[in-house]
C-alpha cells in the first residue's frame, strides 16, 4: 500500500468498476507518493506556524514561521517553500517540539520567490534538505566533535578529527598593526616602489626615493661626488685644525705666518728687508761682523780695538798669594788674574788682585 501525503488527481472520474478497465475507486485513489510527494501548491498566510495541506507552499505576507505541523504527512516526505512577500522561517538548533525547523548554517532564512527552500521530514521535526550539512561541526558528515568554539580549526590527529584552537595549530596570533613596541609594521604608501627606502609614519612605513630621502635629509645641496676623482675645489673658507700631513704647495707668506723661502743656504740669517717682507742674508766671511748699512744687516770687516783678559785662570789652592805685576804680564788695558786661596781650614775663596802703579789690592769675588 502507497504511503498516503499530499496531491490528489483533480478530476473525479464516474462508473461502475468491471474490471476490464481502471476503476473509479482505483482513478481517485490517492496518488502513489513513494519517493516524491505530488507537487500541487497552495498558498498560505505567513503565521508562526502554518499547517499545510500540499506539498509546494507559498507564503504570502512577512511573519516569521517557526512551526510546520506533520499533519498528513510521513517520516521523509519533501515540501517545496516560496514567498509571495518576505516570509522568513525561524530556525531551531536543538528541534525538540513537533513541527520544529533546522535550517542549513543554523540560522533563520529569508524566502526565496523563485528558489525553493526544501524540507526533509525526519522524526517530528523539518531539517533544510542540502547535503545535510550545516556551520556546526558536529553536523559535518562522520565528523564528531565533543565540543567546539568559535574560530577554533579541525585537526586530523591520525584517527580522528579534533577541534584546535589557533595558538594549537600554530596559526597566526591577531595582528595589531603600528610602529609602537611588538606591532606588525604595514605599508602605509600607494606608491611604494621596489629599491626606495622605508620611512616611518603612524602607522607603518612608506616608500622614499632617493631624491626624497635628500629632500628629507636636508640635502639638496650636497653633490654626488667621487673623493677618488675630485680635483677639489677654491671654495674652502674655514678649514679646522690641521693634526697630520706634509704641506707640498707653494711658501707661506709672510703675512700668513710663512716666510716666502723655500730653500735655505748654512749661515742664512732671515731679515725684513721691506715690509712684510723677509729676505735671507747669505753667511758672511771669518771674522766679519753683523752691521748695518743703508737700514739693513750686512757683513763687515771687524773695526781695531783694545786687548782682552789673556791671563788664564791660576786654579790654585794657597794660603798666601805672592805673585808680582811681572808675573801676570802686561795686557795693555791692566793686569788681572784669578785664583783661589784659603780662607780658613775649612774654606776657600776667588780672589783677584788689581794693580795700579806697581803696587796690587786683592779683592775677593767669592
């Protein structure tokens, strides 16, 4: 015997059954919906919940409909559900009461008036007819899970599949993006180009060419210049202190604390000849001395003049000094000479005698 549900046959055939042809009470039997249901549609007032009496429905108006009785229908029977208006079905997670609906991604649903949204009766309640799978993982095919959380991952563990969280699976922490201490730094330019240099903003980095990075350095006026190359320049106005190096330019002036020589002769004696002006005067002959002629040192013949001290000095310890003014010789300019002489046991003293007129005083200088 066929399952009985929704659909008859429109027109009520009349006569007597003889069996040679189908009979009346076989023609107006219900149809044999094994499998699929008639498609006879109706249209019913959207209420929260609706019992239908075909197997296609069109919900007119916009309540939400949360219940849709079983009545007349078997475990496995199919209905096809539009909208004339926005009617939406409420679903129900855990279905416990008769009539109950579980949506597909465990939500509620917003009719459709072209794509039907189709139910499969299973026990007492309606389950969205999709592959049977819905957002929750304990609904995913031969997947259990024992328990599982939002943003949590599947894991195969080699036997079974397990809920990880994403620190487990070593996912990716959230990022917080910044330049502060431990933030992901981003680009932060629509113009970023390969070979520029990266600067900091608020918020990340952006690209600097290297004209910019000048321009940002305060630069501009810095040239690109080779030192292995550069001929150097007559620019230089302030140049610091000079520690090392050998000087191989021209002589120093005299007024730049130079003195305009380059070369020296042994003997040369530097004068200012003009002013600020040195000149070197060459070595002069033996026994010439420095003057000065016409404003300048030259040198010259040494001029006559009277005898120096020739006497040597008398190194001699003595308690008594009697020499005579023959024995000290006559040097023209007077008689002197030098020696020493006790004073007492313990001391001695430099004494010199004078003499004037063949008579001598003896003077001590120390």
């Amino acid at each position: 015997m066929a399952r009985q549900g929704w659909g008859r046959h429109s027109t009520v055939a009349t006569g007597t059954d003889s069996g040679d042809q189908v009979s009346v009470n076989a023609w107006n039997a219900d149809v044999d919906k094994d499998g699929m249901l008639g498609f006879n549609g109706e249209t019913i007032a959207s209420a929260t919940s609706i019992t239908p009496a075909n197997s296609t429905i069109i919900l007119s108006g916009s309540t939400a409909v949360s219940t849709i009785a079983v009545t007349n229908t078997s475990e496995y029977d199919l209905i096809y559900v539009f909208t004339s208006g926005t009617a939406t079905l409420t679903n129900t997670s855990s279905p416990a009461s008769s009539g109950d609906i579980r949506l597909l991604a465990d939500a509620n649903k917003t009719l459709s008036t072209t794509v039907p949204t189709i139910l499969i009766r299973k026990g007492t309640a309606w389950y969205e007819y999709g592959g049977g799978i819905t957002n929750a993982l304990n609904d995913v095919g031969d997947v259990t899970i024992t328990s599982n959380s939002a943003g949590e991952l599947l894991k195969w563990d080699g036997s079974a599949w397990i809920n990880n969280t994403l620190a487990q699976v070593g996912a990716q922490s959230t990022l917080t993006f910044g330049i502060a201490n431990t933030n992901a730094v981003q680009i932060d330019s629509a113009t970023a180009t390969s070979g520029e240099y990266a600067k900091l903003t608020a918020s990340g980095v952006e690209s600097k060419s290297f004209a910019e990075v000048k321009t940002d350095l305060s630069l501009g006026n810095v040239e690109d210049t080779a030192l292995s190359t550069w001929a150097g320049t007559s620019n230089i106005t302030t140049l610091g202190t000079v520690t090392t190096g050998t000087w191989s330019g021209t002589a120093v002036g005299e007024t730049k604390g130079g003195t305009n020589q380059t070369t020296y002769t042994t003997g040369d004696i530097l004068y200012a000849s003009g002013a600020n002006t040195l000149t070197k005067l060459g070595v002069g002959s033996n026994g010439e001395v420095l003057t000065l002629a016409s404003g300048v040192p030259s040198w010259a013949a040494a001029a006559g003049g009277g005898a120096t001290i020739v006497h040597a000095f008398t190194n001699t310890t003595t308690t008594t000094y009697t020499g005579t003014a023959s024995s000290f010789g006559t040097v023209g300019v007077g008689d002197r000479d030098i020696y020493i002489k006790k004073i007492d046991a313990n001391n001695e003293g430099v004494f010199t005698k004078i003499w004037k007129n063949g008579s001598a005083v003896e003077v001590q200088i120390a």
